[in-house]
C-alpha cells in the first residue's frame, strides 16, 4: 500500500485526465492500495488543479469549472453507496467540465 499524495494538474490535458479519473472512481475514490484517497483529497486536487490553470482558462470559464465542481462533489457526497442517482448526477457534471475543457 502506499499513501496517496495528490498530484494537481498543470496543463488542460492533465486535468482532462484528472476529471476521467474522476468519473471512474466516484463517488468515494476510496482505494485500498492508495491509503488517505478519499472524495476530499481528490477535490482539493482538482481545486488546486483549476486554480493552477485559472489563467490559461480565463475567469469566466474558471468560475464555471469551479461552481460545476462543488457540485459534482455534493452530488457525489449525498450517493456515497452509488444507490439514489446522484452518484450518476455528478458524473454527468464532471464530463460536462471534461466537454468545456474540450472546446477550448
């Protein structure tokens, strides 16, 4: 096992990659072979991520990226066993951040 340390995207290709894992490991993150993944540390992540790209991105995208992000991240708290559909709601969210990313 090894203790998970986050690694914040510095260019718009890594954190395309960043919001797949997302996608895919959600809505927990939780990995026993990473020890202290959790929903918040891969947040703060992609926080710091957004906010190492905020001036490639430009304010307005940004802005939009970071309110689609917390609500990814409530939508994702309020299914943590993946059961009410909200899991499923977050995921959209999080590809509709992937699709921004994509237009440029």
């Amino acid at each position: 096992m090894l203790s998970y340390k986050p690694s914040p995207a510095r260019t718009l290709s890594e954190l395309v990659e960043l919001l797949s894992f997302v996608a895919v490991k959600a809505p927990t993150f939780e990995d026993a072979f990473f020890v202290g993944r959790n929903i918040d540390t891969v947040f703060e992540e992609l926080d710091q991520s957004l906010s190492n790209l905020q001036k490639e991105l430009g304010e307005t995208r940004y802005a939009e990226l970071v309110s689609l992000s917390l609500r990814a991240k409530a939508a994702f708290e309020a299914d943590p066993g993946n059961v009410n559909g909200k899991a499923r709601e977050g995921r959209v969210l999080i590809l509709q951040m992937q699709a921004m990313l994509r237009r440029r």
